[in-house]
C-alpha cells in the first residue's frame, strides 16, 4: 500500500467522466454503469458521464479531450492496467497546455489489475466522493527522443514482455497463463543492451512504481508510487535454470533490486519488445531507451 503519499486537500471534481470498453468481455461495462448510479446518488450537482471507447488507443484521445475541455475532470478508467495506462497518457498530453488540470483513477475490471491491487485501500467510490487525491510518481519512457510515454505500474524489456505479449493473447484462467508462461520461458532467449559504455546480456530488467506486477511477483515490499524513485530489478542471463532460481525469487520477494532517482539510459542491440503497464511495443535495434521517475506527476484518486 502507499505509506508516504504526497497528500493535497480534498478536491471537488465538477465533472467525472468513465471511459471503458462497452465490448469487453470483463467487469468493465457494468462496473462504468454501477459506478456512475453511485456517483450520481452520492454527489448530486457533479456531472457523471460515460465514455465508451471504440478503438485502442480510443481511452488516451477521450481522456485528453475531458480535461483539455474542463480542467476540474476527474477520468475514471473502468479497465485494467492497459486501459488505465492510456487514461494516465492522456491527462499528461492535456497537461501541456493545461498544467496541474484533471485526475485520474482505475476501476479495477481487467485480466490485469496490478495497479489497484498495489495502491488502493478502500472503494473508489468513497474515495471519490470524499475528494481523496494525492500526487503519484509515474515512470517516464524516451525512445529515440520520440514524445514520452508514461507508465503508471512498470516498464520492462526481457522475459517480461514475452511472457506479457503470451497472456494477452489468449482469455485466461489460471491454468493456461501457467501453461502459457512456461511455454514462453522456454522460448526466452537472452537480451543484449548497452548501458555506461558495457555490453549487459540479461533476461530480464525491469522498473517499477509499485511492488508488485504480473498478480504473482512481489519486487520490493518497501517501493511506494509517490517516494519520487523507481525500482529497478536486473536479471543477468546466466544459463535456464539459474533464470527460473531468479524468478522464484522474484515470486518470494528475494530478488535484489536497486532504488533509483536517476535516468537509466541505455541502447538496445536488437529489436525487443518493451513492456509498459502490460502494453507491449517493438523497439528496434539500435534504439536509444531512456527511463526516469516523473516525481509527482499524475493526481490521482484512492
């Protein structure tokens, strides 16, 4: 849970806006529904819209249009950690012109709930409702120089993103995402980047805001997403069965992982697939990756 939350005096939102997808086949349209009847009991005068998304990537466009329109927004992303990660982006791209406008916060309704398990301690609905917010780190992505991207949870290349790109293939229930992850492990094959000047072949590295991910894996039971640092977990390659020693390790809470205020630049060799939040992107070879914490970026509801 949060232990050193940047807290703000609670906030009157004059409108609140949950965006979700009327065509998932998860908890996400009924609970967008039954949060906004809530809502509507319990803050009367506060407009409680719905917003469904048609498209990926539809979330990001509804979010910045919310609050780019009216800065006292607050965006409810009734979704998992990927529909939450595109809410998140699109508040910081409305930001640019509007700084400090709308806040953010996830309805847990996805396969992936990661976020929500790690930071919030009581309904959402009270939490709203008594305009509980805080200031929350986000973790800030540079490929090439492109415009940022942001992760709310964690960023990771290696192992990580195959055995992510697996579940999100398939509708899941605990059997098949072990039999996927075995069968993406098996496949893993090591990374090669360049950081300080040094080659590093590793199977996993990993950044996290929270300390957890993947429902199973615990990364630092002491990480917090407002302490304006990022933990950052590396798994040199070192052969199979060392690789599943570390993971176990991971699964534990055991495995060493560094506390971190810094940039982490460094530069693939190959194309590799990146992890954000559980949305996995190709980067190519040669690409130059910079990851930092965005001290207090985001205002969010918990």
């Amino acid at each position: 849970m949060i232990r050193t939350a940047h807290r703000t005096a609670p906030r009157c939102f004059e409108r609140v806006v949950v965006v979700y997808n009327p065509r998932s086949t998860g908890d996400g349209p009924g609970n967008a529904h039954e949060l906004r009847e809530q809502l509507s009991r319990r803050l009367r005068g506060t407009a409680v819209e719905l917003a469904g998304t048609r498209h990926p990537g539809h979330a990001e466009e509804l979010a910045e249009q919310a609050v780019s329109e009216h800065p006292a927004t607050l965006v409810v992303s009734a979704s998992g950690d990927g529909g939450y990660h595109e809410v998140v982006n699109g508040i910081v791209r409305a930001r640019r012109l509007r700084p400090g406008a709308g806040a953010c916060a996830v309805l847990a309704s996805g396969n992936a709930n990661d976020h929500a398990r790690a930071v919030q301690d009581r309904p959402l609905v009270d939490a709203i409702v008594a305009g509980r917010v805080s200031r929350m780190d986000l973790l800030e992505v540079l490929v090439d120089g492109r415009e940022p991207r942001y992760a709310h949870s964690y960023v990771g290349v290696g192992i990580t993103p195959v055995v992510a790109a697996e579940l999100n293939r398939h509708d899941l229930d605990a059997l098949t995402e072990g039999l996927l992850a075995a069968r993406a492990f098996w496949r893993h094959r090591p990374l090669t980047i360049t950081h300080d000047g040094r080659r590093v072949e590793l199977d996993s590295l990993v950044f996290a805001n929270i300390d957890r991910m993947a429902k199973y894996a615990t990364l630092s039971r002491g990480s917090s997403p407002t302490d304006g640092a990022c933990e950052v977990l590396l798994i040199p390659h070192r052969g199979r069965l060392e690789l599943l020693a570390s993971l176990l390790r991971v699964v534990r809470g055991r495995h060493a992982v560094t506390s971190s205020s810094e940039p982490y630049a460094f530069r693939t060799t190959t194309p590799a697939p990146l992890q954000m939040d559980g949305e996995v992107h190709q980067v190519d070879a040669g690409a130059g990756v910079v990851v930092s914490c965005a001290a207090g970026a985001m205002t969010v509801v918990r």
